[in-house]
C-alpha cells in the first residue's frame, strides 16, 4: 500500500477512535453504566432468535408463550413446528423462527451431546461465533449477543440500532454492513467496556438517535454527527 494511504488510512483511525471514545464517555454520563441479568447461553440464543426484526415487548411476549407451552428445550426439540409456531406468533416471522429454532436444537444436540451451550464457555470469541454462524438463523449480532451477556466475553453486538448510530456518528463509511461494523469498531472499544457500550447505544437508539424523527435537539452526541438529516444539516429549523 502506498505511504501517503497509509497516512490517510491512520489519521481516519486515529478520528474513529475519538468519536467512538467520546460515544462511550458521553453515553455513560447520560445514562449510567448499566447491568443486565445474566441468562444461560441457550436461553440467551433462543430469546436472541425471536428477537429478529421484532420489538422487545412482543420478543417477550413470544418467549413467555414458549416456556409456558414448552417448558424444556427437549420439549421443543420433539414438539410438532406447528405448535412451537403458535406459541411464538406474537414475536413475528413465527414460520421462519419455529423452523430454524428446532434446527438449531438439532444441531445443538447433536454437536454437543445434549442441550447445552456450556461448551462455548472454554472457546475462543472468534471460534464461537464461527461455529454458531453455520447455523441458519444465526449471525454475527446473534453469535455476539450470546457472547456478551451470557459467557461475560468483552464484545459490543451490532443490532439495528448500533449499526445505525455507526453511520450516524461517522465511524464507518456510507453502505457498511453491520457484520462489518462489528469488525471495524471492535479494535477501539477499551477492554472492559464493549457490552455496556453496547446497552448505552440501545438506549440512545431506541430514545434519541431513533430511526425515524430522531430527537437532534436534545443530542450529546451532535458535534459528531454527519447524517444529513440530523438538525445540524436542515435548513428548515
Ligand atoms: S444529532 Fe440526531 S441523528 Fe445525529 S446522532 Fe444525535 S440524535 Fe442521532
């Protein structure tokens, strides 16, 4: 690579890495430095599945209509799909979900000797989620999520939300999926800080920084904001 790309290459860094050191300072003193409640890794997986293109009330919802119908994960593993998916409904795409919850089961089972996710525990990060990503219907942001807040592994997930702000905030270029996110801002989150960096965001993304009409006025994060319709860029207030 040229020297001069080189250069360029290294100041755009070294300014992604201040935007994303301010993101963090800042979330924390508007909200704190959260906890969350620890669930074991396949619950976590489980719920992390519902949860695709759904809001937390009906993830929920689905989820508490599951357990109750089906209270093991060997219960769903032998049930019809027909019923998983009626349990499910309320969390969305139940065809899809129901389906791709049973195959995982399967795998799980037959991969590791029984229902259990405790082996991912003595794996790497990377390994984990290039084994969870064979799956269908598992991603990067899945394999993460568990990663996070169930194996207590320093990792920010890139949701909806993470991966809307990243744009917003400049920390990637325009177009950059959010499975890359993951991997570009990864380096400059400092050790210890990546899971509750990750729930701040959420917060941010769901109160403030919302995808439609975000609330610019009352943003801390503005002086770093490029997205064109932020306050900062409209002629019209
Ligand atoms: S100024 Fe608006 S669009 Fe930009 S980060 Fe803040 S809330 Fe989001």
């Amino acid at each position: 690579m040229p020297l001069d790309t080189l250069y360029i290459n290294s100041i755009i860094e070294s300014e992604t890495k201040d935007k994303i050191l301010r993101a963090i300072h800042t979330l924390e003193k508007e909200f704190g430095i959260p906890t969350w409640k620890k669930k074991d890794p396949l619950d976590e997986l489980i719920v992390t599945i519902l949860s695709q293109n759904t809001n937390d009330r009906n993830r929920d919802k689905g989820y508490q209509r599951l357990r109750a119908s089906f209270p093991s994960w060997q219960d769903v593993l032998k049930a019809d799909v027909a019923l998983i998916e009626e349990a499910i409904r309320p969390a969305g795409l139940a065809v899809q979900k129901s389906r791709r919850m049973q195959g995982v089961l399967r795998w799980i089972n037959n991969t590791f000797g029984g229902l259990t996710l405790q082996p991912l525990k003595s794996m790497k990060d990377d390994e984990v989620i290039e084994l969870l990503t064979t799956q269908k219907g598992i991603g990067v942001k899945t394999a993460a999520v568990v990663l996070a807040f169930a194996l207590d592994r320093d990792i920010c997930p890139v949701d909806t939300h993470v991966h809307r702000i990243a744009h917003r905030l400049g920390w990637v270029s325009p177009k950059t999926t959010a499975e890359k996110v993951f991997y570009l801002i990864r380096p400059f989150i400092p050790n210890g800080k990546a899971p509750t960096f990750h729930l701040n965001l959420l917060e941010f993304g769901k109160t403030r920084c919302t995808a439609r009409n975000p609330h610019c006025n009352n943003c801390p994060l503005q002086q770093d904001c490029i997205w064109e319709g932020s306050v900062r860029f409209r002629a019209d207030v």
